[in-house]
C-alpha cells in the first residue's frame, strides 16, 4: 500500500510507539455548577531527531496504528505539546553544584545535534497528542475516513500525518467554499463553507488586540462575496467597525447614527487601528483620503425612541398589572381594544393606532387609576406609568424608524451593509431587540425577501448570564435567543464576538456550530469553551500562545469533517482596505 497521501515526508525519519494511553478527566466549576470535561490522551515516545522536534512544536497530526477486522487503519491524533529527554536528566539534581554536573551538561548538548540522536540513543522526544475521534486509511488510492471510539494500543506504531490529509479532513469545497488563511504548520489554505457560518451561527472569542474586529470584517466580506442575497445588520458599540468595513459602507451600506455623535465629527470619533495607520504612511496614503471616505458614507440618525410602548409591549405590561379580581375585566376590555388593531404588533406604538380606540384605553386605565385612593400603592405607580408611556398623541400612518429599516433590510435592493454605531450601550440593546423581532415578524408573515445577517461585538454587553430589567439585558438576551434558537429557520444568522466568555448566556452559546477561539488568558474563559462546545480542553488551552492574527477554529458544519481543530493565520483585513483606499486615491485625483 502506498501511504504518501497519509504521511509527511518526515515520517521517513520518525520511530515513534504509544507509551501510555488514558481518558483523563477534568472538572470545571461555572456559576455554581460542575461539569466533567473528558478527552483521550496518547503519551508517544519517539527516538530524537531535531528536525522533527521543531516541526511538532507546530501543529501536527499522529495517526496510531491501528487493526480493524483485518484492514490497517490510523487512529488520528492532534500534538499538544513535545518535550526532549536524555537519559543522564533523571540523575541532574538541584542540589549538586553546577561544575559537578557540567560533564554531563556538555554531553547532553552534543547529543541534541550530534550523532547519538539515531535509534538506540540516549536521548528521546515525549509527545503528548489528543485523540480527535477519526481513523483512516487508504482503499483504492482514495483517503477513506471514519468516526472512531475505538482506543490505539500501547506499544503501536506512530506517524506523522501528511499536510494532503489534514486538508482532506479540513477543507470543504464547493461553490460557496472560501479560504479563510493559511493552515499553521502546513502550506495549505483552509477552506470553509461561508453559508455554514451564516446559517448556523458563529462565534468569535479572544482578548483585547487577538484582532477579532479584523476577522469578522474578513469574515464579512467574503460573506457578502460569495451570498448574492444577503444583507448585514452590524451592533457597534466601540467604533470599530466604520474604519473594517469603510469600502461595503461606501459603495453600498449605511451607518444610523446616535444622536450624541456629531454628524461634523463622526470620522473622528471612529476608531483608527495604528498598524492601518502605519501601513499608510508606508504607502503614501494621506490620512485625509480615509477621513474624506468615513464623511461621504451615507450617515443618518437614529431616533431610537428607547421608551416607546408598542402593541406588544403594552399587552405585555398587561400581563405585569396586579389587579383585584372584581377588577379583570378592565384587563380584558383592553386587549379586546387592541385586537381591533390589525397592524404589526412588534412594529407599531400603542400611540400609532386609531384615535377612538386609544382615547378609549387611555379612558380605561385612568378609571383604574382613580379607582385607588392610597398615594403609595405600586398598582397605582404601574398603572401612572402606563398612562405616561402611552399618552402621546398619535400620528395616523407614522411608522417608527425601526419599521422602515427592516422593510429596506428585508426587501430593498441597494445597500447590503446597515451598522448602528450606538456607543450607549442600554440604546444599542432596545434597539437590537427591536430590530430582531421586527424582522422575525416580517419574515413569518410575509415570504420573500433577503437572508439577514446579525453580526453582533462587545456581545457581552447584549447577551450577559446575569440580566437586569432596567438595564435592558433582559430584553436584548430574549431577543438574542430568538435569532439563535429560530434563526436558520427563516434565513436569519448570527454573528457574535466577544473577550468574556464566561459571562455569556450558555443557552445562545450551544446555538452555535462554528467557532473561532484566540488567545484567552484566564483559564476559567478556555474552561467554559471547552464546555460548552465540546473541544478539547488540552487543545484550547494551546490558544494562550497563538500569534495575532492566528485562530484556532472549529466547526460542526463548515469543515469536510465535523469538530477538527485546525490553527490558522487569518488574512489581514487591513490590506483589503489598503488596496480600497488606494484606488479610492486615484478616483479622487482623476475627478479633480
């Protein structure tokens, strides 16, 4: 059998067994709870060779030999980490003096890179890899590949993997396939399937300056490349994202800005990365080019109304007033008003509906104010409340903001690209819920239309375990588990990207299917990824030293083969917008 499909070229130069096998366990406290996280670790000791050494500090697969009814197969696994050993190391204590130990100090260096390094040496490498669950083999020329629970057997033989088959494993071809950088330790591209992420939800985590901005926008971009009827609704909190994505937001996007930003200053409020900066004086591109694009994007207010009662919100506050039982009927008697109203209960104000029938609510509510005398009574302060939220006098056929940008988002056909730069972030979360059921509305009652990306940063903010009714997070979580439960459902898709793992809603983070992880310095953040999307904790904890720029990704869908770790080196967003920016230059010059 010809296995050079199945083997790097250095297996010719590898002589490695499993030593030991074992399932270790860890637990993992969160939030008051427990969970047991298992994974299968191999223990190989190969003889010592230094080229090898330094290319398993890279990432690598191990395939274990394995026989399975007959046939020869390779248990694949992924290396965590390699150490070299001499056999004189067990007798260097620390309480010898150095000059004692010196001999055997020199010894144990020459054998690094002289001739004791081949089989029967003294010195060894120790290998630890983590099963992945897949075996393979070659039939026919062709790589055949199965999910395995079978364990490898100490004292097998090992090899190393071939960059051919960890391509096999990652890549996943196809019309809708993109590469999304380079495969560390091999020079292969990593393909995936860019609907997989829209349809089934994405997650991006690492710490400040990883450059999560930078690989959404990247992620974004090839998204609206590849998916013809797609349109992008961005939450932006910190101004990031005008300077990524300043080419989309050009040509066919719009920004809704708070009212606190002024309209004068709004590309100097924006967020400009220092190494663009430095990139543009290396290419003689004058700050001014890229201040003059942020003013010509198409900007507009956003009248974000945070306390408008709406027909929903308004029968759900119905829901919240405590009333006497010989009093019910009044709770009935509005819901009866309000079911006359045939509009968009997501989308329309309490205010927005007929004159008669609103004067008759606001008759109804103050007869149940009147009707309690004591000053102190919180019924009394509910049902005041009520009559404030709503006293407003309606306006026939105002449709609020948030109406008109879904209907644009769901069925317009010249901008792609919406980013709400909201930096108070209590605004930015009534205005996300909005804006989710409003789509969600349209989209069960009405066919046709885009597919509607969410992309959400800082989604901490939007989605924290712990909410509070005041500061909206309950509002924004239950808007959020909507699009995450339901989304795929109806052509809707979320993006989320955050530093805070362990603060989020863990029912949104397993409605997610694929998942780029960088470096999380707080073991407790990498304990809850492993957690929750059931990747190897020895495998996430590699992320703490990943390069910026380099991800760890993983995916149930958009991968050939479902849950394979692979480490990547993220394209750089930045010379996207270089290049734009250039162009941009001449286009200008050429006009004048």
């Amino acid at each position: 059998m010809n296995n050079n499909k199945l083997f790097d070229e250095l297996n010719n130069r590898f002589e490695a067994r499993v030593r030991d096998y074992r399932i270790e366990k860890s637990t993992f406290y969160s939030h008051g709870e427990s969970a047991v996280l298992s994974e299968g670790i191999a223990y190989i000791d190969a003889v010592f060779n230094l080229e090898i050494f330094d290319r398993l500090h890279k990432p690598a697969l191990i395939g274990v030999e394995r026989i399975v009814d007959g046939k020869l197969w390779y248990n694949i696994f992924e290396v965590t980490s390699i150490m070299a050993y001499h056999l004189e190391m067990g007798s260097l204590r620390p309480d010898i003096p150095p000059l004692l130990k010196w001999d055997a100090l020199e010894r144990i260096e020459g054998s690094w890179y002289g001739g004791n390094g081949n089989r029967g040496g003294e010195n060894w490498m120790s290998i630890v890899a983590v099963n992945t669950g897949y075996r393979v083999r070659l039939e026919n020329g062709e790589i055949k590949v199965v999910r395995d629970i079978l364990s490898p057997l100490v004292g097998s033989i090992a090899h190393i993997m071939s960059a051919e088959l960890y391509s096999h494993l990652v890549n996943k071809e196809g019309v809708e396939s993109i590469s999304i950088g380079n495969i560390v330790g091999y020079n292969v591209d990593a393909l995936i399937d860019i609907y997989s992420l829209f349809r089934y939800h994405t997650g991006i985590f690492g710490y400040t300056g990883t450059g999560k901005s930078n690989l959404v926008s990247t992620l974004l971009r090839e998204a609206l490349n590849k998916l013809d009827n797609l349109a992008v609704v961005v939450m932006d909190v910190s101004g990031e994202y005008p300077v990524n994505i300043v080419d989309l937001l050009h040509d066919h996007g719009v920004i809704y800005l708070d009212p606190s930003i002024n309209l004068e200053r709004f590309a100097e409020s924006t967020v400009h990365p220092e190494t663009l900066l430095d990139q543009m004086k290396n290419q003689n591109l004058d700050l001014n080019i890229l201040m003059e694009a942020l003013t010509n994007i198409e900007r507009t207010y956003f009248e974000s109304d945070p306390e408008f009662v709406t027909v929903s919100t308004f029968l759900e506050s119905l829901n919240e007033l405590k009333l006497k039982p010989y009093q019910r009927h009044h709770i009935n008697r509005l819901r009866r008003i309000v079911s006359r109203f045939d509009g968009d209960e997501y989308v329309y104000r309490i205010k927005d509906i007929d004159l008669d029938a609103w004067n008759e609510i606001n008759g109804v509510l103050n007869h149940l104010y009147n009707q309690y005398r004591d000053s102190r009574s919180g019924v009394k302060d509910y049902i005041s409340g009520l009559i404030d939220s709503i006293n407003v006098k309606p306006v026939d056929g105002d449709l609020n903001t948030i109406y008109r940008i879904c209907r644009d988002l769901l069925f317009g056909d010249k901008k792609r690209v919406y980013l709400f730069y909201l930096p108070e972030v209590k605004t930015a979360r009534i205005v996300l819920s909005k804006i989710i059921n409003t789509v969600f509305s349209f989209r069960k009652k009405t066919s046709g239309g885009r597919n509607i990306l969410f992309v959400v940063d800082e989604a901490h903010e939007f989605i924290p375990r712990d909410t509070r009714k005041e500061a909206y997070t309950s509002m924004s979580n239950e808007a959020m588990e909507l699009l995450f439960r339901q989304g795929r459902k109806y052509g809707i898709g979320g993006w989320i990207a955050t530093q805070r793992v362990a603060h989020l809603n863990t029912n949104i983070l397993q409605q997610l299917h694929s998942y780029f992880i960088s470096t999380l310095p707080r073991s407790y953040d990498r304990g809850v990824v492993a957690e929750a999307f059931s990747i190897s904790k020895s495998v996430v904890d590699t992320v703490v030293s990943f390069d910026k720029g380099e991800w760890l990704f993983v995916s149930h869908v958009a991968t050939r083969y479902p849950n394979i770790p692979v480490r990547i080196k993220a394209f750089n967003n930045e010379f996207k917008i270089l290049e734009w920016l250039s162009k941009h230059k001449i286009n200008i010059q050429r006009d004048r």
